[in-house]
C-alpha cells in the first residue's frame, strides 16, 4: 500500500529548482502518492500542513534549515512525521541527522520507515531545530542573501561572518537561568538545540537533538579579531573551553537587553528580546538513516 505524502519544496532554496523533477521521480519510484503544494510565503507552510493533514501519511519538506523551521509550527500541531530533503545552503538539521546531501539517498531513508523523536527549541512561543541567537549571528544573517549563498554555498556563511564581524560590538544582557541571574558582556548568546548550526559549527561537544537540554554559550570577547583565533574550537564545539566563552546549559533560559535586539533562529530573523527559551522535548517524528548511528538517536521508534 502506497503512502501519502505532502511534498512541500522552496523551489528558491539553493538546490530547489534544479533537483525537484529529481525527487518527485525518486519517491514515486519508491511508491510513494504525492500531493505536491507550494507557496509564495513561507509563513503559510504550517497552514498548509494543517489543511491537509488528514489526507497524508507524512511531510516531506525540501528546501534548507529556514524552509524547515517555517513548517515546524504545522508539525508540531498536527504530529505527522517529517521526512527531509536536504536543498539548502547549510542544511544542519540534516547533517545532526546525519542525512546526506544526494536526493536518491535522502529519498530512501524515508522510505525505510525508520523515526526518531526529537526535540525543538522554543523562543518567544517560536518552534526551531537548531540554534536560535542574538547578537553577531543576526548581523551575519543580515550580509547573507539569496545570490551569495545559490553561488557560493556553504563559503557564503564564512564571507558573510568576515565581514560582520567587523561590525561586531559587545552589549549588555541579563542571562537567568537556572535559578541564577547572570549579567554578562557580549557579542553573541546562542542557544542550541541541535548539534550543528551555521553551516558546520558545532553547539557544544556532546551536544545531541534529543538529549533533552538546551546549550547556551555566550562570546564574552573584547576585540572582534579575538574570534578569529576561536573560529577552531567553533567548528568542533570546544569552545566552552575558553575563558572567554561562559557556557551553560538548561531547559529554561531568559535574556534581557537594554533595548530590544533581533533573534536569530535557523537562519531567520523571528522575534526579538526580551527572549523566554524552552526545550520542548520529543517534540517531532523524522525518518532518520537506519544502519547509520546517529550521535543521541541509537533507538528508534520501531525498536
């Protein structure tokens, strides 16, 4: 018996265009029924998803780690499994999932059936996968756009970070959690829920998507020149190794700043602060590789 999907593709994501003829291919080969839709506005995917919920089996979703986290809300309301088609630019949810990058391998780890629950992040009342942060992430976010990122790719976040920071200057902000209020000077807090963000960074060392903890570093770093010599320890999470780098971890975060700065979330400008963060834990189903270990997700839900 085939299964019924809503195929939801940002044909304006990196690979979105150019792959789609590839992916509708692949799943109906692999007997899947597709009910493809499409919007000009990222904002309505969640709509969609309800709308139609009751005439699907699954999501699938292609496009990159914005697309993604506009459909979060939808999958979160109507709790059908999400299968991913990795289209984007940095695709970090897919690579914590360790799903690969080719559309024909992609395809058949959903249609092997095998789930996993995992947790989301929540801020201001917005679901997102990987990390959510203010500071020096929003001013890269703001350099990004659509041209660098279709013609460069993954460099595009490197040129993009040169040049804020630049730009970067500390600010004031107020961390509690915990129980504890920490007033701290910095150019950037993030919190993650995931593993990877940015296009290959890594939260925290053991950071896992559903180890049920949020991990929050803050960049506690005086000259815009001093992350350069951080960049490393980023790239494999060791960052909370350096004295200038606070980090913490919990399920319950506030921060305040004097005035109200930008919150960036998978990629996306979504809310700003003051800022309440949450774990929601097992929040969603994904079709995840089934031979593959992936860090935090031994078990399935088939197990």
């Amino acid at each position: 018996m085939s299964q019924r999907a809503l195929l939801l593709v940002n044909r304006r994501s990196r690979r979105g265009e150019d792959t789609i003829s590839e992916a509708v291919n692949e799943l109906q080969a692999l007997g899947f029924d597709l009910l493809e839709k499409s919007t000009e506005k990222p904002q309505q995917l969640p709509e969609i998803i309800c709308q139609y919920q009751h005439q699907v089996d699954l999501v699938i979703v292609g496009g990159g780690d914005g697309t993604l986290n506009a459909v979060a809300e939808g999958l979160v309301d109507t709790q059908l499994p999400l299968g991913i088609l990795p289209l984007g630019t940095a695709n970090d949810l897919a690579r914590t999932l360790a799903i690969p990058q080719s559309i024909p391998q992609a395809c058949q780890i959903i249609a092997g059936g095998n789930t996993q629950r995992i947790d989301l992040g929540c801020v201001n009342n917005k679901h997102f996968f990987n990390v959510a942060s203010l500071g020096l992430s929003v001013q890269i976010t703001r350099q990004l756009t659509k041209e660098t990122k279709r013609k460069w790719g993954v460099f595009a976040y490197a040129a993009a970070a040169l040049q804020a920071f630049r730009k970067a200057r500390p600010f004031k902000a107020e961390i509690r959690i915990n129980g504890d209020s920490i007033p701290v000077k910095t150019i950037q807090i993030a919190v993650g829920n995931g593993r990877f963000y940015g296009g290959g960074m890594v939260v925290a060392e053991d950071a896992t998507i559903n180890d049920q903890q949020l991990d929050l570093y803050s960049l506690e770093i005086q000259h815009w020149w001093q992350i350069l010599a951080l960049l490393p320890a980023m790239r494999q999470g060791s960052q909370a190794s350096w004295t200038a780098v606070r980090a913490l971890r919990g399920q319950d975060i506030e921060i305040h700043t004097q005035k109200p700065r930008p919150i960036n979330a998978d990629g996306e400008i979504v809310t700003k602060t003051p800022a309440h963060f949450r774990l929601v834990p097992q929040a969603v189903s994904v079709f995840v590789p089934k031979l593959q270990v992936v860090p935090g997700l031994e078990k399935s839900d088939e197990e």
